[in-house]
C-alpha cells in the first residue's frame, strides 16, 4: 500500500520546447506536498502497454539535472493520437494502467488532440485530471499562449534574420515556410518580429499578384532582398491543398507550399532571384526561452494546486497576464484556435505594409 498520493505526468503529442521545464516545476510543486511523482514514457502508450514504462522523478534525480533547461521531452512523446474506433478499448486499458500503476492523478502535458484523447480515455477511471497546454502552433483553445509557441517563434525569428543576410547579399527574395498545421500564429508572430515583407497564413486567402505588387514595391523603393514568410497550412492561389497526405489519424500533413509559391511567383516576376527554404523539425527544438519556461513554472504550481484542492477535468490556462483554469470539456468542445484575423498583430502587420494576403 502506498503512503503518499501519486500523480503520474506524461508529454504527449508533437515536442516542443519548454517541456522538461513543465516536468520540472510539478517535481518541486509535488515534493512540497510530499507527494510522488511517476513520469510515464512515450505518453499515454506508458499506461496502455504492459510493461507500463515510468521513472520515479524527484528533485534530486530530475530537477536538480540540467534536463529542466533542455528542450525535447526527457520523458518521450506520442503523436499517433488515436482512431475513435477503438477508443472504447483503449480507455479500458487505461484505466487498468492507472490502477495497476496506483496513479491517484494524472497531468497531461499536451496540445488541443491530446486534451481530446485523454479525457474520452478517463471517462473509465475515477483519476484525477489536469491538463497543461503545449504546442508550437499556439491553437490550443481558451488560453492565451501554450508552452513552447515563443521558442518557436525565437527559432522563426532567428532563422529569418540569417536568411535576410544571405537574400541581402544574393538580391534575392527568400521565402520561409514555417510550421503550425493549421493556424498562423507562428507565421504571424515571425513575420511581424522579423520585419518579413509578406505573411500568408491559412486564414487569409491571398494572390500571387498580390505578393508580386509587394516586390515591386520593395524594388522601386530600391531595396534588392525580400522576405516571405508562409504558414505551411495555406493552401494553393486556386484555394487546394498541394496534397491530401494524412497522418494515422488522418490529420493533414503539410509540407511544400514554400517551394510552390517561389515557382509561381519565378513563372510570373523575374526581377528577384527566389529560393524556398523550409524550416521543419528544428522549430520544436532549440533553446526554452524565458517566457516559455515562465508559463512551464506557473502552470506546474497551478497544476499541483488544482490537485491539492481536489479539482478534475480541467485544464490551466493563462489569459490576461494570468494563470487560471477552464474545464477540459470546453477545451475539447472548441477544438483549435485558428489566427483571429481581427486582431491587433493582424492589423500591425496590415499596417506596417507587410502582404497578408487579402483581408476583407
Ligand atoms: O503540431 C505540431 C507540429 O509541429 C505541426 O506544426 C506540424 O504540422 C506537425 O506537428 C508535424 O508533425 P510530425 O512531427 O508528425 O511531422
């Protein structure tokens, strides 16, 4: 018989950066409390599978590592996400997971897919639920920012500045195609920090002539160089997706777009040399930034907290320079938070004369 409540926590879906810092912050919250702590490996398959697969984390053994400022998940990731067929089997193997393992609690590190699985999982068990938003898309909905969004958005940022030196030297017009499946936060966010001179994002339909009137603004004001940044989420000038490639769950799987833009617009402008460039997998990497380890700390604490005082089912959220918490139910029930196309970094970038495509 155990003596002291047990919470489980696992990362589940894409990784980001920032992670390990949310790890980190419930290990301390939880030993405050004298609580332990079970770290469930390769997310919610740790539970389903037998052998289940786990680490006891302390704050000897991970906080006080330098794992805590490192990006990837220590813990290991899954982004399979689950057929709804066999969700009936699935939650029963979960709930069987958490008694075998004793788990009185359970914090899912996840995006707005995971929050949706792990809740129809729970419906057959009697454990705890609290859920702490990550992903680099920033479309987890109610809150305001997930963990790891500002590193990517850093990494983004990073990434045009290099380009603008190289498209500087060749006279070239560089395009970056950014991550964040369907919502163009990432994309609006570097562009708008890294000064680019056009931002397509899947929210905004767009031409070709439009993106070729702003490069001949830029050549008649006798700039040489551009940058276009492009969410990988927008689709083609005729409203298609370059392709209908699904992952397992059949969700879309992006990828291309960047490349497609530089030969149409070469076909139609040949005053600026263009090449694509293609950010992937390293957006979800990197160096935490300070914000992103900032919200891992407070949502960590509030997690623990909501534990403390007996709360399910939620999930913590920040929203107005303030950590709080909503039902996962009404996380599920939005799904994903597309780019508000009326909002204040939409209008910023409309008027700092970046093409965002053609805003009504
Ligand atoms: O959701 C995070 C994310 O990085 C998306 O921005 C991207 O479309 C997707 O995951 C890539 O998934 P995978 O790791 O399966 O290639």
């Amino acid at each position: 018989m155990k003596a002291k409540k047990r919470v489980g926590i696992l990362t589940s879906g894409g990784d980001c950066a920032g992670l390990n810092a949310v790890i980190s912050a419930v290990v301390e919250a939880a030993d405050k409390k004298g609580w332990e702590v079970y770290g469930i490996n390769n997310g919610t398959d740790g539970i389903t599978e037998t052998p289940h697969r786990y680490e006891i984390l302390t704050v000897h053994n991970f906080s006080d590592s330098p794992w805590p400022r490192l990006s990837g998940s220590y813990l290991g990731s899954l982004n399979k996400g689950v057929k709804m067929e066999s969700l009936e089997e699935m939650s029963k193997k979960f709930a069987q997971g958490v008694k075998d393992l004793e788990l009185d609690a359970i914090i899912v590190v996840g995006g707005d897919g995971s929050m949706n699985i792990v809740s129809n999982y729970c419906k057959n068990s009697t454990v705890q639920v609290i859920g702490i938003p990550k992903t680099i898309d920033n479309d987890t909905p109610v809150t305001e920012f997930s963990v790891g969004f500002q590193s990517a958005v850093q990494v983004c940022t990073s990434a045009i500045d290099s380009l603008e030196l190289t498209a500087r030297s060749h006279n070239r017009a560089l395009v970056v195609e950014v991550m964040g499946r369907d919502a163009g936060h990432l994309a609006m966010h570097s562009a708008l920090a890294g000064a680019a001179d056009v931002c397509l994002v899947p929210e905004i339909p767009y031409t070709i002539d439009g993106v070729i009137n702003r490069l001949k603004e830029i050549k008649k004001s006798g700039r040489n160089h551009a940058i276009i940044v492009v969410s990988e989420g927008v689709k083609t000038e005729n409203g298609s997706h370059l392709s209908d490639k699904k992952n397992m769950v059949g969700e879309a799987v992006y990828g291309g777009i960047g490349q497609y833009l530089c030969d149409e617009i070469s076909k139609r402008y040949k005053e600026f040399q263009i090449r694509s460039n293609t950010l992937g997998h390293i957006q979800r990497s990197g160096v935490p930034v300070a914000f992103d380890r900032l919200l891992a700390s407070v949502y960590g604490a509030k997690a623990v907290e909501l534990l403390d005082k007996g709360e399910d089912n939620k999930m913590v959220i920040w929203k107005n320079g303030h950590v709080d918490s909503v039902p996962l139910a009404e996380v599920v029930k939005e799904g994903t938070t597309l780019l508000n196309t009326k909002s204040d970094y939409v209008r910023a970038a409309h008027d700092l004369g970046i093409y965002i495509g053609e805003l009504k």
